[in-house]
C-alpha cells in the first residue's frame, strides 16, 4: 500500500522494524529537548504530513519499552488521525511516573499502526438478537 508523506522533519522517514512489524515508529521532531515533568501531558510534533487514502486511519500507540521503562504513554491510545486529515502528526504524551523524563529531537516517541476501517449505516430496530452472554460486561465473565 503506498502512501503520500511529506517529511518536514530533520529525520530519516518512518520504517518498519522487521517483515512482520505492524506499526512503525515515529520520531519527536523539536529543536530543543521537552521535559516531561511527572503527571504531564504534551503535544510532541513529529514534523510528519500523511495522505491515507479513504476507508484507512493511522493508529497512534504507546511504544512499549517507553511505557515499561519509563512510564510514558500515549494519553488517547490509540489516537486516530482520519483519511482526510492533512495537519502535521502530533503525539499526545503523558507522564505517569514520578520522575521527570527527556524527550529529545530524534526520540521514537510512538508507533503507528495503518489500518482499514468501515463506516455504519445504522438499522434502527425495536430489539437485538439474543445471545448467550445478554449485557454480562465488565468482567463478567471473569473468575472472581
């Protein structure tokens, strides 16, 4: 699938790791290092524009060695960026360790997921199938 990218970073673009990465990484693209200060949320540009192609999202994810390392997350995991969105890639971090952490330029801040997607067109109705489970959620069919 090909995709169009404008790259107004000062980094390479964005590759998969391996044949069998579903997501890439992304890279923080700032000219000073930000300092993520515990319980502190920022917007971490990436200097990277997408055009997907309808019917696609870009899913934005914590990378997990951020997260277990470090405790640093992406705030709305995974954060969508439409087909028709054609703003600069931006990250939304969130600190939830105690200690303070440096994000520098270059940083791989996330990863990113393309995926395909459909649309609704809902069928108003007076009642749904029933089924086995009925409205049993949230642990309900945990063992207590």
């Amino acid at each position: 699938m090909k995709v169009k990218i404008v790259n107004k970073s000062k980094h390479p673009l964005p590759q998969y790791a391996t044949v069998a990465s579903a997501g890439f990484d992304v890279r923080a693209n700032i000219n000073t290092t930000m300092v993520l200060k515990s319980m502190e949320r920022a917007l971490v540009p990436t200097g990277l524009f997408m055009e997907l192609s309808v019917g696609y999202e870009a899913q934005v994810r914590p990378r997990s060695g951020l997260a277990f390392k470090h405790g640093i997350t992406v705030l709305n995991s995974p954060g969508t960026i439409d087909a028709d969105y054609r703003g600069e890639l931006k990250v939304l971090l969130i600190n939830l360790s105690k200690e303070d952490f440096a994000i520098n330029d270059g940083e791989r801040i996330a990863q990113v997921v393309v995926a395909k997607h459909e649309q609704v067109e809902w069928e108003v109705v007076e009642q749904l199938m029933e089924t086995e489970r009925g409205t049993g959620g949230f642990g309900h069919t945990g063992k207590h």
